[in-house]
C-alpha cells in the first residue's frame, strides 16, 4: 500500500505511527510540505514517502529523496521493525546516525547519501544482515570503516564516498562475496589495498581513488572476470603494473590509476582488454619506454591518458597504436 493507494487501510500500528511523528519532530524545516499529509486525520499508509505492506499493515519503506528536509534522523525509526527500504538521500540532514537503526534486522536498502551527516557509522549497523544496500555517501563521516562489516554476507552495492573516513580498507571486505560495487573514493583511507579483494568474483566496480592509499596494486584485482571500473586514482600507489595486466579482464570498461607513483614499461596485454573505453595513465612520472602499439587494439577506446610521464617516442614506429 502507498500513500494515496484507494484500499482498505486497517488498524494503524501504535509504533510505526509514534516512530514516523517523531521523525517529523526532528525534521526542523520541510519547504516542499512533503509530511504535510502527515497527521492522524490521514491513515499512515496514505501519507507521503511511506509504503505498507497489504496484509500486516506495517511500514516496510519510507522515502523521501531530494526533499531539502533540514533537522536530524529520529533514532525513533530504529523501532519500525518491518522496514525493509530507508531512502533520505539529497536532504540536508545532519547530526549523527543513529546507532538505533541496527535494530532494523529486515532492511534490505539503506540510503542516507548526500546530507550533512556526522560522526561515525554506528557499529551496530552490523545487525542489519539482510542489507544489500548501503549508502552513506557525501556526508561528512568520520572514523575507521569496521573489521565487522563483514556481517553484511549479504551486501551488494557498498558506498561509502566523499566523506572524511580514516583508517584502513579492512581485509574483512573481501569476505562479502556477494559485493558487485565498492566505492570508497574521496576519503582519507590510509595503508595498503588488501590482497583480499581479489576474492571478490562478482565484483563489477571498484573505486577507491583520492584517498591515501600507498603500496603496489593487489595483482589478483587483475584477475575479477566480472569487473568493469577499476579506479584507482590520486593515491600514492607505486611499482610496476603486471606484464599479463589485460588478458584477465575481459569485462573491464575504465581504468583510471592516474595521479599515483607507478612506473615502468605500459604492459603490451593491455592490448588484449579489447572492451576498454577509458585508459587513464596519466600524472605519474613513472612509466617508461614506447606506448606499445597493441593498444590499437583497443577499438572502443574513448580516452587515452598518457601525459605526464617518462614515455619516448623517437620513431615514427612509436605511433603505431594510432593506426
């Protein structure tokens, strides 16, 4: 059932009605009117951003995207214990999040991205195992990502971007095999890239650029299948890339390891991800040698990056890539 949906309603539950007053208590300015269904003259079911379910006539799903609501999150909807979906993306929420949403042991899809939220990720989010959705993106998040999120088995899309997030990528990530998307770009995450993440066959997109990150690049990142972003940029990320580089990614679109420390010879496999669009290579003052001309292979290639390195071209026979 959602709001406006023409059915019989039923009995109005005590704490969902509580818990959805009290988030619009906490909501200091709402300048669209987008809860101004919200009061006891309407049915909960029929107000705006919330959805039911027939039968029980719970609250699995309240929705409120690009509202400009301004105020805090009531720790109040951690009692709505039938919600599957919290949607409050492009607001301008902010304080912390509430450790009380971890009692929601059914959500499956959280979204809070693009407010002004602060703070830490509460651990207690780990309780949430059924999440296969996790957005906390553009915010202004602060803390260590937790060794535990790996209680999230069920995890598909994790974005964690544009924040100011500290520590380390922990390992226990490439427990989670059932991620497609990692984003954690935009952060100040420090160490190395585990190894771990190679374990992560289903994996479609990878972006951990502009953070801190240092070390050489995991070569088993090489090897996901599925893989179709891998971006990797202004880090301080060294060594050379692997001479077989291109022969395992047969899905692989954009390649974006600009802006780092790498160096030596552009491997000739690269020749061989014939489905790349972007190549960015560029501002590392590393790599060596011709450009080898199996990159004119690359016959869907949109963006080729090479400018700011140690790259020679003292023949004609240099650009033959280009033919």
């Amino acid at each position: 059932i959602k709001g406006g949906a023409s059915t019989r309603d039923g009995d109005v539950n005590g704490t969902d009605l509580a818990s959805l007053l009290d988030f619009k208590r906490a909501i200091t300015n709402d300048p669209f009117g987008a809860m101004s269904s919200w009061n006891t003259n309407t049915h909960l079911c029929r107000w705006k951003g919330v959805t039911c379910d027939q039968r029980a006539h719970r609250v699995v799903a309240l929705d409120l995207v690009g509202q400009t609501l301004t105020g805090q999150i009531s720790h109040s909807l951690g009692n709505m214990s039938y919600l599957t979906s919290l949607s409050l993306p492009d607001n301008l929420l902010s304080g912390r999040v509430p450790p009380q949403l971890g009692n929601l042991r059914k959500l499956v899809f959280l979204d809070l991205s693009g407010n002004s939220l602060q703070g830490i990720i509460p651990e207690a989010l780990i309780n949430c195992t059924r999440l296969r959705t996790m957005d906390v993106s553009r915010n202004n998040l602060v803390g260590d990502i937790t060794p535990n999120i790996a209680h999230h088995n069920n995890l598909r899309n994790m974005h964690h971007h544009s924040n100011n997030l500290t520590g380390i990528i922990p390992p226990e990530i490439g427990n989670i095999t059932s991620l497609n998307t990692v984003i954690l770009q935009g952060n100040m995450l420090e160490g190395s890239i585990p190894e771990e993440l190679g374990k992560l066959s289903n994996m479609s997109y990878l972006l951990l650029g502009g953070n801190r990150l240092s070390g050489r690049i995991p070569e088993v990142l090489f090897n996901l299948s599925h893989i179709q972003e891998i971006a990797l940029p202004l880090n301080m990320l060294h060594g050379p890339l692997p001479s077989d580089l291109g022969n395992f990614i047969p899905n692989l679109q954009q390649l974006y390891l600009g802006g780092n420390m790498l160096g030596g010879h552009i491997p000739d496999s690269l020749g061989n991800a014939t489905e790349l669009q972007w190549l960015d290579l560029s501002y590392n003052q590393g790599f060596t040698g011709r450009i080898p001309p199996s990159l004119g292979k690359l016959r869907k290639i949109e963006k080729l990056g090479l400018d700011m390195n140690i790259l020679e071209a003292r023949d004609s026979w240099v650009w033959e890539f280009l033919d």
